[in-house]
C-alpha cells in the first residue's frame, strides 16, 4: 500500500506543477492578447519608409537619439537578473547534494527514480538542465514584456528548489 500511496501522492504533485504551467501559459497569452489602454505610439511610422528617404515633414524636424532600450525596460542580463539567476543555479546545486545525501542515507527519492539519482553525471545533467530551463523562460517572458513574470520565474525556482532540498535534509533516516 504505501508503494501505491506515494505513487499517487506523486502523480498529484506532477498534475498540479503542470496544471500551474498551464495556468501561467494561458495567462501571458491572455495578456498578450489584450490592446494597450493608450492605444497606438503617436510617433510610430504609419508604414516602413525606405532607408534614406525622408519627407519633408522629417526634415523640419530634429534628430532625435535612438534609445535601443525602451525606459522603464531592463536589459535582460542586469544586475537583478544576474542575481536571481545565480540564487536559481545556488538552488539546484543545493537540491543535488540534498538529493544525493538522502539516498545515501538509504532513502528513496519522490519525484525521480532512484537509478537517475545514483548515475550523478545524469543527475547533475538534469540539474544543470532545470537551471537552463528557468533561465529560458525567463528570456521568453522578458522578449514577451513580461517583466514581473521574468523576474518572479527565478524567484520561486530558486524558493522551490532551496524549500526542496531543507525538506531532504530534514528527512529521518531508515536506520
């Protein structure tokens, strides 16, 4: 019975990490969808003009500097991000040894099978890739002017895999 229970406990832990993915995909779509409130930027071109034309209401007109960043928008690779980043990599490395003393203390691991946790170059490989996988989404909610979710998708991948690995360590061991 308890082999069934934690596959159960398991499986509803994984459909609820999914369910919420689901429910923060369909979010930023909805958000991307939606018109801005201003409307359209009254100094946008109506069309592309071709490079060195110009008309004679342009020449009337001073040069304005090109901002390649927008104000009030970050660069991808700031200090915050840097930051959150490291604490998201700090995290895994954490929940790595976590994981590794628990099944030295002769206990099984609940999300993945015991035969990936003691090959550690594919478990490492698995932590290396969950790092890379945040740091992704963070990049497509960035490109996608999603900043709070950019900046909120380290923050809680670095808060669940710290929260992961004080849970391992806090575990009895068998004998």
């Amino acid at each position: 019975m308890e082999r069934a229970e934690r596959i159960r406990m398991r499986k509803r832990i994984l459909s609820a990490i999914a369910g919420t993915f689901f429910l923060l995909a369909a979010a930023c779509v909805l958000q991307a969808q939606q018109q801005p409130a201003e409307g359209r930027d009254p100094n946008a071109p109506a069309a592309p003009q071709p490079v060195g034309a110009s008309t004679p209401a342009d020449q009337d007109k001073p040069a304005k500097p090109v901002n390649p960043v927008a104000p009030g928008v970050h660069s991808f690779w700031d200090r915050e991000n840097d930051w959150l980043f490291a604490a998201v990599g700090a995290g895994r490395a954490l929940d790595y040894a976590s994981t590794l003393n628990l099944r030295s203390r002769g206990i099984n691991e609940a999300f993945l099978t015991n035969s990936i946790v003691d090959n550690h170059a594919l478990f490492a490989g698995i932590e290396a890739a969950a790092t890379a996988t945040s740091i992704g989404v963070s990049y497509l909610f960035h490109r996608t002017g999603h900043h709070r979710l950019e900046r909120w998708t380290s923050a809680i991948h670095a808060g669940i895999a710290v929260g992961g690995a004080i849970r391992n360590y806090n575990l009895k061991s068998p004998r």
